[in-house]
C-alpha cells in the first residue's frame, strides 16, 4: 500500500483553486451614510470585522488592541452572529465598540463602504470570503497566517499579523495613520480581486 501511495504522489500534480467573488457587486457600494447614522459612525475611521463572534476568529485579540491603540475618532464595528464571545466583547464597556449582529443584503454592503480597514485574527481560517469581499470593495486588510491569503501581501493589498493584542495595536497605529497610503492599498486590493478571485479566473483554473 505504501508503495502505491508513493507512485501516486509522484504521478500527479495538485491544485489548490479557491472561490472566487462578484467583483461588480463591490466596485460601485451605496452611500453609506445612512448605515453611518444609524450605527453612530459619524465621521470616525472604521475598522471592520466581518465574521461570526466566535473565539477562533481572534474578536477577542482584536478587541483589546482597539482599546489598546486608543486611536482617536475611530470605531471597531463587529458584524457577524454570535457564537460565544459577544459578552465578553461587551465587558470591555467600550463606546467605541459597535456590535451590528448578523447582516445581509444592502446593509452588508454598507459595512463595506463605511470601513477604512479590514481586520481577521482568525485561526485556520479556510479562506475568509469576508477577506476577499472587503478587498473587493477596496478596503485594505489585516491578516493573520491563519487566514491563507499571503497574496495580500505581494500585491500590497494587505498585511499580516500576529495574533497578538499589541502587535495589533501597533499595526492599527501604523495603518491607519497614513490615510494616502491606505487608499492606495485598499486599491491594490480590489486589483488583486480582479487578477485572482473573479469567478471568471476561478473558471479558467477549473
């Protein structure tokens, strides 16, 4: 048996194809600031976390190194179901934290066009399609190894992080300090969408 596993492992080349997303559904997002007001966003930068509450995904690391940063006029907005960890990002007692819960449809979108930066601290994320839909609405991302996306950072769409709370801070920092920068990274981003992750690329691959 263990020959013939060895032969088939020579005789065959492996693939790794992954899913693809709309570019044309994120290139031209709603005016958001509807979802701004309702959500109490003002004018502040936003820093966005799309996923379900749950401690794989790191929302507890990100939590604390927002409060960490203490980045001025700036929100952490959570959207995403719970599934464990709301309380304890509700014990952090911090204005400055807004949890949406679930979200879908246009109010999905609005998340995406309220927010400066991305960020998933997950571990052993498959391949996060919040990652890729928030590059493909031009919005640059923070992410961890665990995420499987290095792609975001050869083409300086991205970073990646540790998980770490204050390693994070200091990325938060850093990021979102140079705003020229971070619209050139966020349209880096959506380029790296259109040259990998349409469905039409995904299509060719298969």
């Amino acid at each position: 048996v263990q020959q013939t596993w060895s032969q088939f492992d020579r005789d065959i080349d492996i693939c790794v194809i992954p899913n693809g997303v709309n570019l044309a559904s994120y290139q031209h997002l709603a005016n958001s600031d509807a979802f701004r007001e309702k959500y109490g966003l003002g004018d502040a930068q936003v820093i966005l976390f799309m996923g379900r509450l749950h401690q794989r995904k790191g929302v507890d690391v990100l939590a604390q190194a927002f409060q960490q940063a203490n980045l001025p006029n700036t929100k952490l907005l959570f959207v995403g179901p719970d599934e464990g960890m709301q309380s304890t990002i509700k014990a952090l007692d911090n204005e400055y934290i807004i949890l949406t819960g679930f979200l879908e449809g246009d109010d999905r979108l609005a998340a995406f066009a309220s927010a400066d930066l991305f960020v998933l601290p997950a571990i052993g994320e498959g391949l996060s399609m919040a990652a890729l839909e928030a590059m493909a609405s031009g919005i640059p991302v923070l992410l961890s190894e665990g995420c499987n996306l290095p792609e975001s950072v050869s083409a300086g769409a991205g970073y990646i992080i540790p998980i770490d709370a204050a390693e994070i801070a200091d990325s938060l920092v850093s990021v979102l300090a140079d705003t020229d920068k971070l619209s050139q990274i966020g349209r880096n981003a959506q380029q790296l969408i259109a040259e990998q992750f349409t469905w039409d690329t995904i299509a060719q691959q298969m």
